[in-house]
C-alpha cells in the first residue's frame, strides 16, 4: 500500500519524506490557498523533493480550458499527476490525458458509479472521499469496498486513492479492503505509529537496560 500525504506545505513533506514514509503527494485548491504560495511554484517544489505523483488540480469546469491548465501543470514535471473533477467535461480530459501518456487523478468521488465512470475513462487514480461521507452520516469505507469489487470484476487499471482520510482508523480501515493508496494529513501519518504501551516498554527496557551496566558494540 502507498501513502501519499495530503499537503502543499513544504515542511510537512520534508519531513515525513525524510523518514521515507512518503509515495507521493496530493494537493487541491484549498490546501493550496491554505499554502499561500503559487500553485506552480508549490507543484515545482514538490515535485524536486518527491519522485512519485504529485496531484495538481485544474481549477476549470470546461473541457478546453482543463486541458489548457493541464498542458500547464504536466510541464512543470514528469511526475505531475494531473487532479481533475468528476463531472462529464473532467472525464473527457481524462480521456484525452491518458491517450497522451498523462497521469489522471479523478477527484470528488462519491459514489461507485463514479468511480466505474473514473476507471472507463482510463483515470490512473480515482479518489473517493470518506470523510465527507462520514461527515453526513453516509459511510466512506463502504464506498471504498464497493470501488474495490467493482474495479476488480472487470480487471480495470485504475487505482483506489482513498482521500479525505480523518482518522488513523480510516487508514486501518482502507488497507483491510485493499485500497492501493491512502492520502492523508501529516497528522494522522504521524499518529499511525502511536501507542502508550510501546513507548511505556521503551522507557522499561531502557531503564532494564542501564541496570544490566552493558554496552553493544
Ligand atoms: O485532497 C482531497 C481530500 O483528501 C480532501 O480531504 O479533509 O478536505 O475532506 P478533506
């Protein structure tokens, strides 16, 4: 399974990329506001930092003017993977991209007939949102197994890049049905090592330890 870290903030990448927990990255429009940066000068850095994808979103509605911003963004870098909506214009792109050799996110997945539209669009990833389900009492990991079953019964390409992760259960939760990617904040990555009883035996065997007055090495 791959991680992907749900950010435009350089110093979270950094890091997390530094301990070599880091496949790839995906941004959107609000991360990239909440970045305060550009978004071409954000995807460069990204992309000089990180060898795997790197999700950038066109922020068009049309046809035209998606492939125009797409042509855009996959200069900066070979590994940009180019974030487009699901709508029947964002599909189109996505036919078009891939026929070129372009990687294609389809983004805002809610439904299962979307993702099924995502794979026969040829879309490298399709990223289905949990936690907005969950956040209207609908049920994102359901979402996700349903995607799993489909794509598989019809051997499509197209990999499962569950997004809008909230919670390390989220993750636990999505590698259990075999998601391929889990995009998540830096927090939760972070979180997914945490647990007292592992950092309560550290400090037990590191006091056994001093006790025994040894030395390795
Ligand atoms: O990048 C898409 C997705 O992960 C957004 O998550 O928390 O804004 O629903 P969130």
């Amino acid at each position: 399974m791959q991680f992907f870290i749900d950010t435009a903030h350089i110093d979270e990448i950094r890091e997390l990329n530094d301990l070599g927990l880091i496949d790839g990255v995906t941004t959107n429009p609000s991360l990239i506001l909440k970045s305060g940066r550009s978004i071409i000068e954000v995807i460069q850095e990204i992309c000089s930092l990180i060898p795997g994808p790197v999700s950038a979103e066109v922020a068009a509605t049309d046809y035209q003017s998606m492939i125009r911003e797409a042509n855009h963004l996959a200069k900066i870098s070979e590994n940009v993977c180019i974030k487009l909506p699901l709508t029947f214009d964002g599909l189109r792109a996505c036919k078009h991209l891939t026929s070129i050799g372009k990687k294609t996110n389809l983004t805002l997945c809610f439904t299962a007939n979307q993702a099924l539209l995502a794979a026969k669009a040829g879309a490298t990833f399709i990223s289905p949102f949990i936690g907005r389900l969950d956040d209207i009492s609908l049920n994102g990991i359901q979402l996700i197994r349903d995607i799993r079953t489909i794509l598989q019964n019809y051997n499509f390409q197209t990999k499962i890049l569950a997004a809008s992760i909230r919670t390390t259960n989220h993750v636990k939760e999505v590698a259990l049905i075999g998601a391929d990617v889990a995009t998540m904040p830096a927090f939760v990555l972070k979180q997914l090592i945490q647990h007292p009883l592992t950092e309560k035996g550290i400090d037990i065997f590191r006091s056994d330890w001093r006790k025994t007055g040894q030395i390795i090495g």
